[in-house]
C-alpha cells in the first residue's frame, strides 16, 4: 500500500526527478520495490552533493538501488548545504559554478535562513536571486525548461581500454626517445614490441579497472613530454628568430597537453566518474610529479657535451647574477604557493580574488584557470625571448616550471569529468587567448626595462 501510494503521486505529478531526504525508501528489505518504481516511471535519482564539493552525501540503500536501476542518475546541489555562506551574493556565484564548473544538474532550493533578517527578507532574498540565476545561467546557454536525459550506464569494452594503453604506450616512448636522445630505431622497436606484450597482457589478465591509472598517466605524461620537446626546440633553432619561436613554442605546449586531455576524458568517460560516485584520486600526483620531470628534463637536455653528473654538480655550484636570483626567488614563491594552493587548503584566497573570478564568471561561459593565463603563457613567451637575446639556459629553468604549472593546470582542468568536456574546452581556450595577450604585454615590458636600462641605468652600472 505504501508504494502504491508512490505510484499514484508518481502519475498524477509527472514526476520526473526524485531526492531522497534521509536513507531510500523500503530501505534495507523492500529496495527492490522503490527500484521497480523507479524504473516504471523512467525517474532520474539525484545523489546530493556535499557541502566540501566532494564526492556525494551518502544515504542507506542510495548506492544499491542506483546499480539495480541501472544508474539512472543525475547530481544535486542543495541550498541546505550552504548555509554557511555568508552573502547572498556569494550564494549566487556557488550556484553558478554548481552548474557551470561542477556539472550539477539539479538545485534543490529553500528558504535562505540569515538570522539578522526577518522571514519575509529571506523571502525575498531567495525569490531575487533565483531570478538573477534564472537569467545569468540562460545567457550563458543553458535551458532551464526542458528536462533532463538519462545518460548511458553502460561501461567501456576491453578494445577501449587497450586503446587507450596503446596511446600512453605511443607517448612514453616517444618521451624516452627524447629524453635519451635514442637514434637508433633498433631499440625503439624493440621497446614497443616488448610493451605491446606487456600492454596487452595487462588489459586481458587484469581484472581490475584500470581507468584510474590510465588517467594519472595522461596527466602526468603529457605535461612531461610538451616541456621535453618544448625544451629540445629551443635549444636546436639557436640562430631562429624569436617571434616564430614563441608561436611554435606554444603550438608544442598546447597540442601535446591536449593529448593529454583526451586521454583522461577517454580514460574517465563513465557515468560513475561523471556523476563524482567514484573519484579521480590522483590530483595531487598530477600535480608535483610532472615538475619533478621537468627538473630531469632540464638538466638532461642541456648536459649532452659534459654529461648529467657533471653538468649538474656544475649547474648547482654557480654563482647566478642577480637577475637570475631575482628569478630564482620569484619562483620559489609561486611554487610555496603553487603547492599551497593545489586543494591544500594551507592559503586563503584573497577577496580580490573572489571578486575577480566573478568577474570573469560572468564574462566567459567558464572561468579561464590563473595557473594558465597569468603563470604559463606569460612564462613561455618570456622564457623563449630571454633565452633567444641572452642565451642563458638557467632563464629556461626557472620561466620552464612557470610554464609547467600552465600545463598541469590544464591537464587538469579535464581530470572534472563531471565537468562537460565542452566547458573546459572553452575555459582551456579563452585560457589560451587571455594568456597570449598578457604574455605579450609581459614581453614588452621587459623590453622597456631593457631600455631604460640601455639608456639611463647601464652608464652608472658600469
């Protein structure tokens, strides 16, 4: 009788979307009944998201009665898990990027609850700013009037993941035929044969998902191997000019990285990851070991006439001048705050920061990322000038980890496969765009320090 009752509401209401407050009804015995019904009336179960932006509230009997539907999901941001807030302002902004950023589907809205206000203020409040979301969200192309798919469940074949192992098995040779500075095409060969033995062995024998692996992978190889060839480049075209060298200097970074993206996005294209139930856990890996690489590298590109050890030893006993220990410091800073602020939680962001990222919120249909069009394009359109006029290599060490992090950033923007691909495809290229723009006006400046040290300062120097 107590699930009949569902049915009747289910099609009297055209009910289309159903939210579970606290465990799933006819939890633990009668599951099979709620699925049923679920199924019947085609629903779409929203899995709330948690306040931290983590994962999903779990709730008894959620889990086993998505897997018996066969996931017909889709994720919810509730108002009640923001409490916290403290402007409704900034409420309107978390909303934002709840369906912008983080691919949130369904909002589940009360009453704003602020103490210092009286019931009808509230109200008010909420009414206003659901307004002001309605419009915002549909000037940046969303529809708010028509309902939403059920996506497919159904998870990836055996001749996908080979694929994909396939690629990563292409790019790790081609980053170690780089790296080494392999001619010889004999051990090349006899590299790809061994790992198509081992590539195929891991996808028929292993009976785990390795989704998870492969898209670390990509995220830690792609960065590694653009900032290789982006290094080799620059050392080979001594005698080229610079202003070609920059474009293809950000052709090399730019296409290679996006490799990178395509295999997490292929690596991660499950409703499971999409809908945040399970979690791409190696961020933090992502993070520190691709400039860890660009350390090795560095040295190796530029030790071929005294090899590694020595160049190395040679490299850390210098006495730099102190432009470079102006450099040097600078980057020691941008990293401390680099690492702080990659989802370590250790820094605040500043409130200029928060009223710039709404500014661009609202300006683009997502937010370019400041790791890419403050640190990464600005760095690698300094790095290939400098290096060109004064053909110091340590200026490609210290502006090649600025650059780094540009890359990481990006690569990283696609590990939020909840996020939709062609979100951060946009927020990638107008990335792209701004970074160009300000990395440009970044080099003229340095040209007019260049000047008016020529001019004014260089007399009294020497």
């Amino acid at each position: 009788d107590y699930f009949e009752e569902y049915r009747q509401i289910f099609h009297q209401y055209n009910t289309k979307y159903l939210i579970f407050a606290n465990q799933v009804s006819g939890y633990p015995d009668n599951l099979q009944l709620m699925s049923d019904l679920v199924n019947e009336f085609n629903l779409l179960v929203g899995v709330i998201e948690t306040s931290e932006q983590i994962k999903y509230i779990e709730q008894p009997g959620l889990e086993q009665i998505l897997s018996a539907a066969d996931y017909p999901i889709n994720r919810v941001y509730s108002t009640g898990n923001d409490e916290f807030v403290q402007t409704v302002n900034d409420r309107f902004y978390r909303w934002i990027r709840a369906i912008v950023d983080r691919g949130i589907r369904i909002l589940y809205l009360s009453t704003f609850k602020d103490v210092k206000l009286s019931a009808s203020e509230n109200l008010h409040n909420t009414i206003d700013t659901i307004g002001k979301f309605h419009q915002s969200i549909a000037d940046k192309g969303f529809y708010i009037n028509e309902d939403l798919p059920r996506l497919n469940s159904s998870y990836t074949g055996s001749v996908h993941s080979l694929m994909i192992a396939m690629s990563l098995l292409i790019g790790s040779l081609l980053y170690l035929a780089y790296l080494l500075n392999m001619r010889n095409p004999n051990y090349l060969m006899l590299l790809f044969f061994l790992g198509i033995i081992g590539v195929f062995a891991l996808n028929m024998g292993a009976s785990m998902n390795l989704s998870k692996v492969y898209a670390l992978s990509g995220a830690v190889l792609y960065p590694s191997l653009s900032s290789l060839i982006w290094l080799r480049y620059l050392k080979a075209q001594k005698n080229s000019s610079w202003l070609p060298q920059i474009f293809i200097s950000l052709l090399i970074i730019f296409a290679i990285n996006l490799c990178g993206a395509y295999t997490i996005v292929s690596s991660l294209n499950d409703i499971r990851y999409i809908m945040n139930l399970q979690i791409f856990s190696g961020v933090k890996l992502a993070f520190l070991v691709p400039l860890a690489l660009f350390l090795l590298n560095y040295f190796v590109c530029f030790t071929q006439d005294k090899g590694f050890v020595k160049n190395t030893w040679d490299t850390l006993q210098l006495k730099p001048n102190y432009l470079i220990l102006a450099l040097f410091l600078v980057a020691a800073a941008g990293g401390y705050y680099y690492i702080a602020r990659s989802g370590n939680n250790v820094t605040q962001v500043s409130s200029f920061e928060l009223r710039l990222r709404e500014v661009l919120e609202m300006m683009f249909l997502a937010r370019p990322r400041f790791k890419e069009f403050l640190i990464g394009y600005p760095a690698i359109i300094a790095a290939v000038y400098l290096y060109q006029k004064y053909r110091q290599s340590f200026v490609l060490f210290i502006m090649g980890l600025a650059a780094v992090i540009g890359s990481i950033s990006m690569v990283n923007s696609f590990c939020h496969v909840f996020t939709a691909v062609s979100i951060s495809w946009s927020r990638t290229l107008w990335g792209l765009v701004i970074g160009v723009l300000l990395g440009f006006a970044v080099l003229l400046g340095i040209m007019l320090l260049e000047a008016v040290y020529k001019f004014y300062l260089r007399k009294y120097i020497e």
